[in-house]
C-alpha cells in the first residue's frame, strides 16, 4: 500500500501554518462526522498502482480497534491495517490529522493535517516540512483547497451523499515548478471517511527520477 517517495491516503510529510479560514452560516458540513472510530468497523479498499513498468492491483482492509494512544498531546484513534501497519487518526474540532512517517531517505513521524469541514469552497490550507531525497534536503509545502463540499458521487455502485472534494499540490521553492509536479484528488464522506482518491506526482530534480500514480477506491465496508 505504501510506495516510493510520495505516497497516496492523501499523501505525505507536515507540519501545519494555515491560512484563508473561512465558514458558511448553514454548512451542511459542520455536524457531520467524517470519521468513524467504532470498534469492529472495516473498510476495504482497492489499490491501483501506475507508478512503475506494469500496473499493479492489490485490496487493503482497515479495522478500527478498540484502543487509542496520545501522540504529542493529541490523542489519536488506532486503526489495524491488513498489511500490518497502524493506522492513526484524529478529529480536533473540525479538523482532522493522520499521524504517519515521511518514507525517503528518513523515518520521520508528522502529523498531517488532511481535511478541514465546514469550509466554503476555495478555502485552502498549507503545511510544510524539509525532506531529504536522495541526501538532498528539500523545504516542501502541501497546499490542500476544499473543491467541493455536498457532493453526490457514486464509488464502486454506492451512492454516498454530503462528499467533500480536497485537491492537493506539493511544491518546493528549490525545485522549479516544471520538475516537480503533482495531482492529488480525495474524497471524504461522512460517517466512511476516505471513499476515492487519486495521486500522481512526478519528481525529476538533480538526477532524482520519482513517480507516483495511484487510484485508491472503497470497495465495500461494514460501519459499526
């Protein structure tokens, strides 16, 4: 599930320093609840991976446990994954974190700032982090924008309603905007979290090749 630099679910490395908050009077959004962490819970997801020579096809399941940790003061659900890597998830307000380690050339912990409710489209949020790349030591800034907030869209035959469309990009005032590009697109509904998502990102940048081309869709689910 996990692969090369970049990496889909919706992506990588950050710290937060946001900006353009803003809300709408009477956002279907701002009760609804787009996590799930009742125990027995499943998700099943199916992966298909474009990244290298031959295209790969794989299903994942998530399960939510019944146990929860404390990460830097913020206290995070834990999630079992079929690949037997954790999963951990926060809602603070009406902010959501995923913590998760930067892959590259460190193992590096962050926490990840993917989806913001209540927000009117437009409305985007920025983190950044250095990375280090094949020994180079990059400043990277993730800018997400809310697309789309009470969308209908069908995944797989099922219709989920309420969806909140998230765009992402990723850049680096040391790589010029032609070597590093990138087209992260992620779905949330409420109550399943995750439904759709795709990812492509290409790095060429000092004689660093990366490619990332991922489709992530639920497949079926059992929310307790």
């Amino acid at each position: 599930m996990r692969t090369i630099l970049f990496m889909a679910l919706p992506v990588l490395f950050l710290l937060s320093s946001c900006k353009k908050d803003e809300k709408t009077p009477d956002n279907p959004q701002e009760n609804m609840n787009y996590i799930n962490t009742t125990s027995g819970s499943n998700w099943v997801y199916h992966e298909i991976n474009s990244s290298g020579s031959a295209t790969s096809e794989s299903d994942y399941t998530i399960t939510s446990t019944n146990r929860d940790t404390t990460i830097s003061n913020r206290p995070y659900h834990i999630y079992g994954v079929s690949n037997n890597v954790n999963r951990y998830l926060n809602l603070s307000g009406k902010e959501y974190y995923e913590f998760d380690t930067i892959p590259g050339g460190e193992s590096k912990t962050f926490q990840r700032l993917y989806l913001k409710t209540g927000l009117t489209p437009g409305t985007s949020w920025s983190q950044s982090e250095n990375i280090v790349v094949d020994r180079i030591q990059l400043p990277t800034k993730i800018t997400n924008t809310i697309v789309e907030n009470s969308l209908t869209r069908i995944v797989n035959g099922k219709t989920y309603q309420n969806v909140i469309h998230v765009s992402t990009t990723i850049t680096s005032d040391l790589i010029p905007a032609s070597a590093l590009t990138s087209a992260i697109h992620s779905y949330y509904a409420p109550n399943y979290g995750l439904i759709e998502n795709t990812s492509k990102l290409n790095l060429n940048y000092m004689g660093v090749v990366e490619k990332l081309d991922l489709s992530t869709t639920l497949k079926s689910s059992d929310l307790k």
